[in-house]
C-alpha cells in the first residue's frame, strides 16, 4: 500500500483520489480553496443550484466515461442551447439554419451554403492560418463580425489575427433548424449540482480531505512525507516560474439574486459585441428547467481578464509560443520531479471539458496501478 498526496480537489484530483482508495490505497488531499469540486462546484441558494465558476454542462460521446459519471448524480436532460445578444439582435447558437434565417432571411440549406460560399471566397481558398481566417472559411464575414470578433476578442484577450485557428475548428455548423450546441451523444446536469459527485468520490474512509491549504507552505515536507504526489494545480508555479510564466486567462464573476421568476428566458446568453464588457449572463435556475423558490433568480456576469500571479487561472492560452514553453516545463518535470504526476487542465496545460478531464484521470490510474 502506498501513501498518495492529491493536490487539488477538482475533478481530476478526486477521480484519481476515488480510484486510488478502491485500490487500497491511503490518500491525502489538499485543496486551497476553502471547498471542494474545483471549478465544478455548485452551492444551493434559493433552491437553486447556482455554478460558481461559469456554466458547467457534461457532455460527452464515450460511454465509458458517461456510465462513470452516473455512478455519482442522476443527471437530467439539459441541451445546450445558447443564444447570442449582439446589440439587441438575438440569434441562435451554435450557427444553424435559425441563425442564417435571422442574419440573412434565407429559408433552405442551400440558400444559406450559397451565401456562406460568397462570403468565405474572399480567402480565396487560403489554408486558414489563424481564428479570423477559420472563422470566415467556417461562416463566412457576417456571422464572423457579429457573433465571432468582438466574443473572442473579449474571451482571449488576443486579436483574432493572433489567435490560433484550432480553438474555432470544433464550433459547430448545421446546415439543419437545430439549436444544440454540442453533437456528443450524451449531455445534461446533475440533478442537485456538481458539488456531489466529488463528495461521493472523496467519502472513502481511505481518503482524508482539507480545503484552504497551501501545498507550497509546506511543499518540501510533502515531498519527503509522501510515496506519491498528484499535482493538478500550475506546473510552471510548481517550478516557481523558473523557465518563464505560461499565459492563462482568468476570470471575474459578478453574481445577483433577482426577485423575478425569470431574468432572459435562457441559461446562457453571449454578449458578442465589443463593448459590453462581460462575455456572457448565466441565469442558473434554467440549468434544472426553472427549478427553485418563486419569484427569484440567480444571474452571473462573466468577465474575461488577463491573469497575474494571485488570479485564478482558468484557461490555458495555447498558442506557439506558450507550448514551447509548456514543453520545456513537461522536460523538466520528466527529469526532476521524480513522484510527482502532473494532471488536470493546470498540470497538463491543456484545455479539458469535463469528459476529458476524467478520462485523463483514469489513464493516469491505469498507468499507475495497471489495471
């Protein structure tokens, strides 16, 4: 039996910290925040389940990773469904045949495959090398300036011009009257929120939890103490920044209780232009169909920020430049860090949905315990 510390008490952390008692093992976890759940976590006010951190929706086509989950929550049948606010103009997201209609008055698949080809020919079959190119191969110019500039500008803190095309190529396009955002074969919420699903998977009489504590007070003395170290908090903090600071975005969010049953008819709106400065409003209670007391609500502004030391990161920036560098942390992690095992979306520098973060969780388990 070995004795496993897990830094961090998010999903990859608790996934791991499940997976590891079940196997014998004793497992300590730290978590700096003063909760559990990470960026999951969800907290009960007015009878709803209010998302802390931004709008969480599970969603997912690997059914082994779907049937896990569901051991912790019965989920319910939420669909993604967004809608973008530009300057008053609401349109349906993801880009299907509702948006052409209201941007373009188009009715038939082909009408509006014809005006997306007029628009995208300005590329002139050019491999789009960046976001504003690969949007406009995508949509073409009108969806691009209306629903595509002014949020991403507003969500990365880059120009278009600078951003990588990457980020846009999974953005759905439907040449159908569909307003679901995802095309995975499964989606919705936890019925009673996310909080409780890393509750049942820390509630192994294995596994020790405390919240509002701080691996580097005492970083040298858990190294020593434990045969084993899951780290899913920032790998180039954990090298005090010795090669450089990766880039991250953080963000800011301005919560309100209203008393209205209903604030915008919908759980996520998107502010596409430029100068609003919140990227999108979350009214929580739409997550679980307008569940929770009569006559109130709980909305969330979300503003994008630069990070600083002392921020919350939230995204990884993967551009070039920035994975050159995380490349140099992960050599120096092969070659220094001995038992510690980097994971999660800080450790790996990678942008996981929720899915993916626990399907990472579990490759580290089976390559850590073989089975």
């Amino acid at each position: 039996m070995s004795k496993y510390l897990v830094v961090g008490a998010g999903l990859f952390g608790a996934t791991f910290a499940y997976e590891a008692a079940k196997r014998g093992h004793q497992v300590d976890v730290i978590e700096r925040r003063n909760h559990i759940a990470g960026n999951i976590y969800t907290k009960e006010i007015d009878g709803i389940q209010v998302h802390q951190y931004g709008a969480h929706i599970f969603h997912t086509s690997n059914q082994k990773i779907w049937d896990y989950v569901n051991h912790f929550a019965t989920f319910n049948r939420y669909t993604n469904s967004p809608v973008a606010n530009y300057h008053g103009e609401i349109y349906n997201l993801p880009f299907n045949m509702n948006t052409f209609n209201k941007l373009w008055g188009v009715v038939t698949p082909q009408e509006a495959q014809a005006k997306i080809e007029e628009q995208r020919s300005l590329l002139n079959g050019k491999r789009p090398e960046n976001l504003e190119e690969q949007a406009i191969s995508l949509v073409g110019t009108d969806i691009y300036e209306k629903l595509i500039k002014g949020y991403t500008e507003k969500q990365w803190g880059h120009s278009t011009k600078d951003l990588p095309a990457f980020i846009i190529r999974r953005l759905p396009v439907r040449l159908t009257y569909d307003n679901n955002y995802f095309n995975d074969n499964y989606q919705g919420i936890p019925i009673g929120g996310y909080t409780q699903i890393v509750e049942k998977m820390l509630a192994s009489d294995a596994i020790s939890v405390q919240v509002g504590v701080d691996f580097f007070a005492a970083k040298d003395d858990y190294l020593k103490k434990y045969d084993h170290i899951i780290f899913t908090g920032m790998i180039d903090e954990y090298f005090a920044y010795s090669l450089g600071e990766l880039e991250y975005r953080s963000l800011k969010f301005e919560s309100e209780e209203l008393d209205v049953d209903n604030y915008q008819g919908n759980a996520v709106v998107n502010y596409t232009d430029a100068q609003t400065p919140y990227t999108r409003i979350i009214e929580h209670k739409h997550f679980e169909f307008g569940k929770g007391d009569k006559g109130k609500t709980i909305i969330t502004r979300e503003y994008p920020k630069n990070w600083h030391r002392g921020d919350e990161p939230y995204y990884p920036v993967n551009n070039k430049e920035n994975n050159a560098l995380y490349k140099q942390y992960k050599e120096l992690a092969d070659k220094t860090a001995g038992n510690v095992i980097f994971g999660g979306r800080l450790g790996q520098y990678r942008y996981y949905d929720m899915d993916q973060v626990i399907s990472a969780a579990l490759n580290v388990v089976k390559s850590e315990f073989g089975d």
